[in-house]
C-alpha cells in the first residue's frame, strides 16, 4: 500500500514540469469573469473542499446570473472573495481582481512558468482604496 502511494505521490509531482505548467497557463488565460458576487460555494460551511474556484453572481455588462469554475491556482484566494464584492478576470491575462468596498485585491500568475521571473511572493496584492491614485 505504502509502494503504491508513493508511486501516486511521486507521478503527480513529475507529471506537473514545464509542459504541464504551460498547459495550465494556456487554460488559465482563457478564463473570463466579470461578476457582482451574490454566491461563494467555497466558504459555504455546507460545502467541501472544492480545489477550484466556483462563485455565481450577476454579469455587470449583461445583467444575468453567471457562474465562474475557474482553475485550481485561484481557490486558495476564495478565502478574500465576499457576498457583493466585483470579481474581474479578463481573457488573456493572467490577473484576477477582487474589487472591496474599501479594498482592491489582486492575483497575478504572470510569468508562472518562468521561474526566472515569477515571484510566489507577489501573487497577491492588497491596496487600500484610498491609496489607489
């Protein structure tokens, strides 16, 4: 069992190199989501680890209920995304804004698959509205 396990373990840490990051990237520019946040399935206490993003709210250009499924790199970030908060994620870029009463939160995977470039440290950035000039 313990064989078997490890083998799991270690064919998922090997099957995620360059290609299967530039797989990812390439799903995650895809994605679009221009929503007024009315449902958040991941901080409802009836759900379970979803390991994706999954929100619903209103479309602002067409006034209808949408839902958004996105990739697995935004969950960890359902955490900052409440009832009435506008979420924007445009198609072809690889930044997630969450947009607060007070506060502007932002999620960048730029450069993801450039190890050179990309910094962990600065995916996500949160400015207070007053700052923002």
């Amino acid at each position: 069992m313990k064989k078997i396990l490890l083998l799991i373990t270690l064919f998922v840490f090997y099957s995620c190199g360059k290609y299967g990051c530039e797989k990812s990237q390439e799903l995650l520019l895809k994605e679009h989501c221009n929503l007024i946040i009315d449902k958040n399935y991941n901080t409802e206490k009836s759900s379970f680890a979803l390991g994706t993003l999954k929100i619903q709210g209103r479309n602002i250009k067409t006034n209808e209920n949408e839902k958004f499924h996105g990739d697995r790199g935004w969950q960890p970030f359902a955490q900052y995304i409440s009832i009435g908060d506008t979420v924007i994620k445009k198609k072809g870029e690889a930044i997630m804004y969450i947009y607060k009463k007070d506060t502007v939160v932002s999620i960048s995977y730029e450069n993801f698959c450039d190890k050179t470039k990309y910094d962990q440290n600065k995916v996500l950035k949160i400015k207070i509205r007053d700052s923002i000039k």
